[in-house]
C-alpha cells in the first residue's frame, strides 16, 4: 500500500518535513521513500508542495496520513474537510486505577 506522509528531517529543536510517497510494507521508518513530494517548514510556515505529482499518485490509490492530508486541503489540492488529528486524552487508565485509602 502507498502512502503519502511527513518524514522529519533537520536538527534537533528545528524540525522540516519532506512530504514523500513510500510504501508502507518496504519502507516504515528506513527511509527508502519513492518520491519527494514537498517540503514543509513548521516554524517558517513555508509549504512548498508538487501539485501534478501529488494528483497523479493520488490517481494511483496513495493513502494520505491525517496531517499530510490537512496540508493538502490548506494547499486546495485535495478539496475536503480538514481531518482532527489531535487525540482526546485516555480516560479509561485513570479510571482502571483503584483509589488506596
């Protein structure tokens, strides 16, 4: 399965992120990616993206991770809603622990 996702680059306390292609199964964290995609800056707020690359491995059946996919719709190349990628705090551990009196 393809994927399209960030992957870190930079140093420490400056992080970039290239938006690559990979698939999933070959390359999860080695960083054998297909193609670079686009670069994104956090910090700048610097988003340089490659709109007909990005389409055609869409056209392909590349999946989109929830924040490569937030950049894409603030980008107008994918044209949907944004995806919440913020996880709600895990309430159930809290809950599981017994109270000692």
């Amino acid at each position: 399965m393809l994927i399209i996702r960030l992957q870190r680059v930079g140093r420490t306390n400056d992080p970039n992120y290239r938006l690559v292609v990979l698939d999933s199964k070959r390359a999860a964290k080695s960083g054998n990616f297909l193609e670079i995609l686009g670069s994104y800056d956090p910090r700048k707020k610097r988003v340089a993206l490659k709109n007909e690359q990005i389409k055609s491995w869409l056209l392909k059946g590349a999946q989109v991770s929830d924040t490569a996919h937030n950049l894409l719709v603030n980008a107008k190349i994918i044209e949907s809603a944004k995806i919440n990628v913020v996880k709600p705090p895990k309430k159930a551990a809290a809950a599981e622990a017994p109270k000692v009196t």
